[in-house]
C-alpha cells in the first residue's frame, strides 16, 4: 500500500530566464551525485540532454474548489507525477522546473494538498536562482522575483563574476531582507556543490530547523528588531549591518520574527489557525519552533499560505532554553498586531 | 464458488480488459499482456499513460509517454494511430465506428471514422475525453467545466461550466447525461437537454472509476469505503435523491468499480486488493476475490458477464470466474 512505500523528494527549482536554471538542470543531469532525477520542465527547450526521464509538462494552475483564493495546486503536477509514480524504481528523485514567471506556491501546495501525490512524494525543497547582475531591475519590474526568493530554502546567487564586490553586497543584502533564513550561495556559472541543493528535507517538519543552525539562536544583538534573526550563516556575527533595508529594493516582501516564552496550547494553536486563515493569501511561508507548556517535546510548525503543519519533533535538550520562534515571510504583515497577539498566547 | 485464476506481473496495471474473449492486461511499463492459452505479451509502449478498449472489444487503444497512439490486436500485433513527438499522451477515448479520440496537454484530437484527423486546441490541459454512444460527439473534462464537440463538422463547442478542475468524464448510455470526476471530492453532472446541474459530493476521497449499469439505471463509483451507486431511474438523474451504497467496509476505500454487462450487479475493488459483487436490487454482497498486495485499479467483465478481468496497481492481477 501506498503508505508503506517510501516518498520520492521533490526539488522545485524556480529563477528568472537567465538566471543559469538550465545550467544547474543540465549538471544535475549529468553530474555523479549517485541519485537519478526525472525531472518535468516547461519546456525542453536547452536542455541538451536526450533522457526519457524529462517530462514535458504545462504549468496549469487550478485554484481549489474551497473558497479559499490562495489554495491553488499545478494541475499538470498532479497528472505527471502519477504518472511518473506508477513506474517507480526508474528515478530517486524528482526536479520540477518552473518558468521564470511562475509563482512558487502552487507548485510547493500541490504537495500538501493533493492526497496521491502527497502519498507518494515529498517536497525537498524550493531552489531560486537569482541572478545578480540583473536582480536589481528583476525587483523593480515584477513580483514574481520577489516571491521567488522569499519561498526558497536555497538561493543560489549566480553571476557573481559580472559584478563588483559592492553590487554583490547590496544584492546580497536585498535577498537578505526578503528572507532571511534562506541558506545563500553566491556562484559563477551555477557552480554550487550540488548536495548544497538537492537533498535538503527543508520541509521535513524534523530536519528543516535543524539545518537552519542559527534559527534558534539566542544571541540575536537587538532582541527588538523587527526584520528577522541574524541567520546569514556565512557571516562573522560580530558584525551584522545590514538588517532588513536594502539600497536597491523597496521592500515589499518583508519577513516578521517572533520571539516568546513557552506558549499555552490552547491559545497558541487557535491564534495561529485565525492568523494563517485571516492573513494566508499574504504570508508566503512561515516557520517556527515552540515551546508548549508542561511538554518536554518540541513542536515546529512550517506553512505556505493556508496551509499548516505541524508535529512534536524531539524533546528539549538539558542545555536549550524553552523559548518559542516563529518567522512570517510575506506581504503587508502587520508586525506589530502579530507580535502582541503571539505573545499574548504565552503561558 | 468463484474462482481466481492468478497473473502475477511487476508493475501498475493500467488497464484490464477483454479482446475477443482474451482478457487483457495493460501495465504503465508499456507491455500489454494476455492470457491466451497460456501467458503472453507484447511491448507496446516505453511507458504507457492511458488505454480503452473499442466498445465491440476488437481492440486496444493506447496512450503512452513516447506520444505515440496505438491499436493493440486481440493477436498482440500493433498499428500506429498517430505520433506527435515527445509529449505524453495523457487520455484516450474510443467511440461508435471506430472513431478514436486522444489528447495531450491543451490539445485533443478525433481521428473520424473516414480515417480524417481533426484537432481540437483548447485555453486548459484537455484531462479527460469520453464519445457520446450515439453520433459523433466527445467531450472534453477541463478546468472549470467541460467542452461538447462534434467533431466531424465544423462548429462552435457547447460548453459546461462548473468551477473547479474536472479531470475525467463520462456520458450516460442513453446520451442523456454528461458526469465528470473532479480534483476534489465529487462528481459533477449536467443533463444535457437543459443544462441542469447534479452535484454528487460527499466522497472522502478522489473518484476515479466510474460505471454505468448497462440500461444506464446506475452509475457506480469508487473514492469511499463503499461503492457509491447513484440512481438514473428518472429523466432528472440523482437531483434530490441518495446513492445505493454497496459493500461498505470499515477498512478499506473503493478504488474501482465495473457493472455487469447485463445485471445491475457491481464488481467492486479495494484498497486492499479485494475484489466483491455487489447486487443494487437487494444490496447482497459476495466475496469474490480475498484481499492482495496493492489497490484494484481496473476491472471489466467478460460479455457473457461470467468472468471478471481483475489488474492492481502492485501488478497482481488474473482472472475471477464468478460461477467456478
């Protein structure tokens, strides 16, 4: 039966035409890393590998019969990886490409949303490619850009050998305070260790944190900022400058971090349900760890838009203080009511 | 006592089904096999999406991932109906005549009794196809409705709109009634004389088989831990009225479902691999294959509606003789 059989993780890989997508596809392809990948694309188009397992796929966004505007899935998704399933053993993993205009979310939601393909595959995680040369105008003229930063795990900055050190610093920055707890890597020609990008388990409720080593961290040097933890893993922490405010983006993804004591379950738990209902269409992903009153466990919690999840993942080690977490990254979060309402749940 | 006469193959069974009273068994590596007396096969596709028998059971059409259509003979030989390169064939239909119908991303096309191709290119990813029993009309299960062609004249479609993504269809056998599943939990279904709309929900899950009884009294339909039967006894369908539930188990969902050729007694398929009967007059049930490996994801009677082609999606499938 279905639940017996092991799921297939799923790399979305999202990025502007340009970006070096087709770059990174045609290496993941070819390149030993020990794993066979079918992966669904748009459109053949450079792909210069001849492979019966590249799909050709239309993205078809169905919006879900649930009044809920912001439940949408990828229709030609659904259809591809049933059929891809139904032939397992062919491939370990799967990579959806996406067009550079495509919105993350309904790739990431078909995932969750749809009860076969979540039977059998699991989402890995959302790869963007930004391409810092052109970045700058790519956040001016579209919010596809944005969006696509701000859902990623990964971003991988390519085309750093066509800026100067101080272009890269404020594109850098830019990625930053769209979302900050993306792991970056900055390379030429898409040249990125590819375990840095497939294989992630950034929505495996029991992995994702844990590869986010700084997502936790106490040592946050202004504890009331509003723009998100110091999470820029390659940085010495003694010097952190740029929060937040990019000179080259009128922010309009911005990212909201939450910080609290241990929380009481029966107020925690509605509030977030009420909070994800009434702002889902504006919040993009959320993450958290929580401390909940009188349990020894964990609880992490991750979403994207409506949808949530969440489970105990381990208990609290000796040394960790019980503190609770949670970064929105979206649109026109108020900051100020979701950080009284949240703290308004501790216990 | 029913018997099962075993086929035990390595891999998703897309299709079972009967040519010239051989049943066969088309599996989603491409290989369509046959039990004529004794075991055998031909590869027909590398990956097969989708497949249907002609309504005289002469034989197969199928769809597969090197977009490629074919018909397989009761013989195993294969004849090329059509090839458009490297995309998938997602959905085939075959219709009165020899008229056969197949589809890939936003486009569909008929291949006309005369042997003519017609293309039908539509705004959303064609993902279902059905032909009308009597002239030459298909349909065509989209997002947000379905599109009504004839395809043999030149034409203006008649369209059905119904918000939500639709992703298979079916007429009724008096042609009176259209029925699609949809990508959420329901059926959705029009009555094409005036448009009016009957909506079948309610299912926990997503419904994937459907089966019209022969006089189309009934449709039977998987995606609930009963096969859910709904009445098409007046010339208003099911509007207002309860399905007939037949061989509700507390353990397992329905996965398909297959109406006698002549009775309105169902063959019903589960998770599990379970195979029953179920008779709608009385609602009396009979085992007739115990639990297998993997979900029942095909089933189809032989004409005389004594034995009963079985496939599942872990490859086991046979052959139940419903009198022994």
């Amino acid at each position: 039966m279905a639940q017996t059989q092991t799921q297939i993780p799923v790399t979305v890989l999202t990025g502007y035409l340009g970006s070096g997508k087709t770059t990174l596809l045609n290496r993941i392809l070819t390149e030993d890393h020990g794993k066979r990948y079918a992966v669904i694309v748009n459109e053949f188009g450079e792909i210069g590998i001849d492979n019966d397992l590249i799909v050709e796929s239309d993205e078809e966004i169905y919006e879900m019969n649930n009044g809920c505007i912001c439940c949408t899935v990828r229709g030609d998704l659904i259809r591809t990886v049933e059929g891809l399933m139904r032939r397992p053993g062919r491939f370990d993993a799967i990579l959806v490409e996406t067009t550079g205009l495509a919105d993350p979310a309904p790739v990431a939601q078909t995932f969750f949303m749809d009860d076969d393909v979540r039977s059998k595959t699991k989402l890995d995680a959302v790869v963007a490619l930004v391409d810092a040369k052109h970045l700058p105008l790519r956040l001016k003229d579209s919010k596809e850009a944005e969006d696509q930063i701000a859902f990623a795990d990964v971003v991988v900055l390519n085309k750093t050998d066509l800026v100067t050190e101080d272009e890269l610093r404020d594109v850098e920055a830019a990625v930053r305070a769209i979302n900050p707890s993306a792991k970056i890597h900055k390379t030429e020609r898409s040249g990125v260790a590819l375990n840095e990008v497939l294989d992630r388990g950034a929505f495996d409720l029991s992995r994702a944190l844990d590869n986010d080593p700084h997502f936790l961290d106490a040592h946050d040097h202004d504890h009331d900022h509003e723009c998100g933890p110091d999470c820029d893993h390659d940085h010495d922490h003694g010097h952190h400058h740029h929060h937040g405010v990019s000179p080259i983006h009128d922010v309009g993804v911005t990212s909201i971090s939450l910080r609290g004591g241990e929380m009481d379950p029966k107020k925690f738990f509605p509030w977030l349900e009420k909070t994800t209902q009434m702002d889902g269409p504006n919040i993009l992903r959320l993450k958290g760890i929580i401390a909940l009153k009188d349990d020894p466990d964990r609880y992490v919690v991750q979403g994207v838009h409506m949808i949530l999840e969440g489970d105990h993942q381990r208990a609290w080690k000796d040394d960790e203080r019980h503190e609770s977490r949670l970064v929105f990254i979206g649109r026109e979060l108020d900051g100020e009511r979701l950080k009284r309402t949240f703290e308004a749940c501790q216990a | 006592m029913p018997t099962v006469a075993p086929l035990d193959l390595d891999g998703h069974c897309v299709a079972a089904c009967w040519l010239a009273g051989v049943p066969h068994f088309a599996l989603a590596d491409g290989v369509i096999h046959r039990l004529d007396n004794g075991h055998k096969w031909v590869e027909a596709h590398d990956g097969l999406l989708a497949a249907m028998p002609d309504a005289d059971g002469k034989r197969l059409v199928t769809g597969g991932e090197d977009g490629k259509v074919l018909s397989i003979g009761a013989d195993g030989s294969i004849e090329q109906i059509a090839e458009i390169g490297r995309k998938w064939m997602t959905s085939v239909a075959t219709g009165p005549r020899g008229a056969v119908a197949f589809a890939s991303g936003k486009t569909a096309w008929v291949k006309l009794p005369d042997g003519k191709l017609k293309e039908l290119i539509h705004p959303r990813s064609v993902e279902g196809l059905a032909f009308a029993p009597k002239g030459m009309r298909i349909a065509v299960a989209r997002y947000n409705g379905a599109t009504l062609h004839f395809p043999a004249v030149d034409g203006k479609p008649t369209e059905l709109e119904w918000a939500g993504a639709h992703t298979g269809v079916t007429f009724s056998p008096d042609g009176n009634f259209l029925v699609t599943t949809m990508q959420e939990n329901a059926l959705h279904g029009w009555k094409l004389a005036d448009g009016k709309h009957m909506r079948m929900a309610g299912y926990p899950s997503k419904v994937k088989s459907l089966s019209w009884s022969a006089k189309g009294r009934w449709l039977a339909s998987s995606g609930a831990p009963a096969a859910v039967v709904w009445p098409f006894l007046t010339k208003d369908g099911p509007i207002g009225k309860a399905p007939v539930e037949l061989g509700t188990r507390g353990d397992a969902m329905v996965t398909a479902v297959s109406f006698h050729p002549t009775d309105e007694i169902v063959a019903i398929g589960y998770a599990d691999g379970m195979v029953l009967a179920g008779r709608v007059a009385d609602q009396k049930e009979v085992l007739l294959r115990r639990a297998g490996n993997g979900a029942v994801t095909s089933m189809a009677w032989d004409a005389e509606g004594r034995r009963i082609a079985f496939g599942a999606e872990t490859g086991d499938c046979g052959v139940i003789d419903v009198a022994g």
